[in-house]
C-alpha cells in the first residue's frame, strides 16, 4: 500500500487533507489515484489507513477508516553520532538508518571530518522522509544540525558505544549482556579515517564503550548500519 506522511494539522477529524504537491503529482500520476482507493498515511506518532474521498489538482482528501499507534519503533530510543561523510555515502547511512529505526542522527564535525558544513543539508530530510514511507515507519528520523564531540549532551544516554579499529577484545555483545534496563543508547562513528586518538580518549571519558565488530576494517557507512541494525533487533 502506498504510505505518504503528514502534519497533524492536515488531519481534521476524520478527513485528511494531502497538500504536498509531490505527494499529490506521484499519487495522481504514478499510482493514478481516484475515489475509494487505499492510501496509508503517518503523522510521526500515528499511521492511518484511509479512502480515497476526493482528488484534485491542488489537494486530495482521504478518510480515515482505521488508526494504529506506532507499532514498528524500539521501546529503547537509539541514537547515532557519526562523522559527515561524503554526499553519497552520508545520504545511503540516512537511508539505511531510517530503514532499521533509529530515532536521532548527529552529525558531526571531528578532526578528520573531510565535509565542512555548518546546519545541516535540506536533502538529508528529504532522503529520510522517502526511505520512511518505503519503510512503513511512522516516526521520523530526527536529524540534528552538526555538533562538535564536545556539544553532544551525554548525560542523555544509558549506554554509549562507540566502534574503534584499534580495539581487539571487547565486542558490542558483550557490552549489551553485560547492561539491564537501557533506555536511551547513543552509538558514535567516525567519519573516513575513523576517530582521532585524543578523540577516542576523550569518549573514554565520558563513559563511552569502546568496542570492536570484528577482524574487518568497515567503511563508516557499513559500521554505521551494522550497529544499528545489531541494536534495534537487541531491543525491538
């Protein structure tokens, strides 16, 4: 079924009111919608499967006919920080991580970050909003604007972990049968080049696991989706 994602003040009642012109042009000319058609549609907390009612050109109305709670995100709240990669390589890790289920992305800048950016790029939004809606999630991906190591509030987490080449012992499994009632994880990977040794060090500091994922040296987007998919199956 195809899924598009609205503002809670598109819905009024049991009417939803689909406004997008993207949305509206792929619904009219891709799917070729019309009256009575199914359409599935999330707001970030809620997802609706809804009728056809109307279509126009600059609007279409569905009705609602069911509605669910979010049944597809961890009860545990996982975070990921990581170094800015490249254009394609950065919007493939947002794509992937929308897909497993993550809740936040950080980007950051580090020493060996090779992308300056200040904010964050408007395309990062729109990769995690596509790669929403082919997954049937419902809550969106929160992507931050870019920090420092140092402006990342670690206080949050009941668990940090973060990858490094240079350990050899300590894998993510026995970090994870080691800990109880996590709640809030936060994991940070390295941009090209991996972390900077004052930097490891510095993570060390506040806490952070230091592990590894194997003989391997891993790309920063493959660890990235490796972590993650490895800590929302922990704790779906």
């Amino acid at each position: 079924m195809v899924s598009i994602f609205v503002e809670k003040e598109q819905i009024t009642g049991d009417i939803i009111t689909v406004t997008d012109k993207n949305d509206i042009n792929h619904l009219k000319n891709s799917f070729r919608m019309k009256i009575g058609d199914a359409l599935r549609v999330v707001d970030g907390e809620r997802e609706y499967f809804c009728k056809a009612v109307s279509v126009g050109k600059k609007e279409i109305e569905v009705e609602i006919e069911e509605v669910f709670e979010d049944r597809y995100s961890t009860k545990t709240h996982i975070d990921i920080a990581m170094g800015i990669l490249k254009k394609d390589k950065m919007e493939l890790a947002i794509q992937k991580l929308t897909e497993i289920g993550v809740n936040r992305i950080i980007p950051v800048q580090t020493k060996r970050t090779i992308v300056k950016i200040d904010g964050k790029k408007e395309k990062w939004d729109v990769v995690s909003k596509e790669a929403l809606k082919q997954c049937q999630g419902v809550k969106k991906v929160k992507i931050e604007d870019t920090a420092k190591l140092e402006e990342i509030d670690y206080s949050n987490y009941d668990l940090i972990l973060v990858p490094y080449e240079k350990e050899e012992e300590k894998s993510i499994y026995e970090i994870l049968r080691e800990k109880e009632n996590i709640k809030n994880v936060l994991y940070l990977i390295g941009p090209e080049g991996g972390f900077a040794p004052e930097e490891i060090e510095y993570l060390m500091s506040i806490g952070a696991e230091i592990i590894t994922l194997g003989k391997r040296i891993l790309r920063a987007e493959t660890a990235a989706i490796v972590v993650g998919g490895i800590l929302v199956n922990e704790f779906q």
